[in-house]
C-alpha cells in the first residue's frame, strides 16, 4: 500500500488531521506508533505520551517529541506547546484510564478525541468537560487491513 492511500484511510477514519494541526497521541506501543507516523506524514505536528522508556527510546529515534506522562510536567508542556489552547487533536491509544483523562484534558474547545484503544472495562469521562469544550468523540476501530496496510508504509529516517 502506497503513504497516500493509508493517510487517507487514517484521515477518514481518524479526526480529518489538517496539515500543521498539533496531535497529541497517548500511548506510543505499535498502533501509537503507527498513528503518529501517519499523522507526522499528514503535516501534523506530534507529540507522543509513552510510559515505557524503551518504547520511549524507539520514538525519540524516530524524530518524535516524546514525553513521560508519569514524570515529565505534560499540562506544563502542553500548556506552553499550545500557547495555552490545548491540542485540537488528541488520539488515546493507551487503553488506561489516567490516557484517557490526558487526551480529554489536553483538548482545545472544539476539539476531537480518537480513541484507538481498546478499553477492557467502562471508563468514566467528564460529560461536563465534552459539553463545555464542545468536544467530539470517535471511536476508531483498528481493522487489520487497516494496521497491515500502514505497517507496510516505509517509516522515513
């Protein structure tokens, strides 16, 4: 599968990314990964949130901003890479709950919330915080052709 077909596939499916758009991706495990390449490669500008410094490693090497959410200052961070206006897209691929309430609180109003992840439980989410910021939602299931395709892509060094 050639970059341009997968990017439209992730464009449709995941949060129609205009070229220069802040992305925040939390989680940076294979399918993060993935999304942030994608999303690199569609003129977004990315920032990944991972735990693990392996992975956190791999990312860097890559080229990608990448932060860990459980020492580094993330609002702070978001707070100064924004200009104080959040991320108008944030993907959450972490499947945890502290991911989940990240992605939500990183928002710009307006904003568009991906969720990759598959979540083994129900999650509680602020419905105050989506209606006041007037958030969207999409739950974005990740199909197989859909993975394989984009892991056929050549990742740029």
């Amino acid at each position: 599968m050639d970059v341009s077909r997968a990017l439209d596939q992730i464009a449709e499916i995941h949060g129609q990314l205009a070229k220069g758009e802040r992305v925040l991706v939390v989680g940076g495990g294979p399918v993060g990964l993935l999304v942030a390449v994608v999303a690199r490669e569609a003129g977004g500008e990315v920032l990944v949130l991972e735990v693990d410094a392996h992975r956190r490693s791999v990312i860097t090497g890559l080229g990608f901003d990448v932060l860990d959410p459980t020492t580094d200052d993330v609002a702070g961070h978001l707070e100064a890479w924004t200009e104080g206006a959040g991320v108008p897209l944030a993907f959450e691929v972490s499947g945890s709950q502290p991911g989940l309430d990240t992605a939500i609180d990183a928002l710009a109003v307006r904003g568009r919330l991906v969720v990759v992840a598959i979540h083994p439980q129900a999650r509680p989410v602020s419905l105050f915080r989506l209606f006041w910021r007037e958030l969207t939602v999409i739950g974005a299931v990740p199909r197989l052709a859909t993975v394989m395709d984009l892991a056929a892509v050549t990742v740029p060094t």
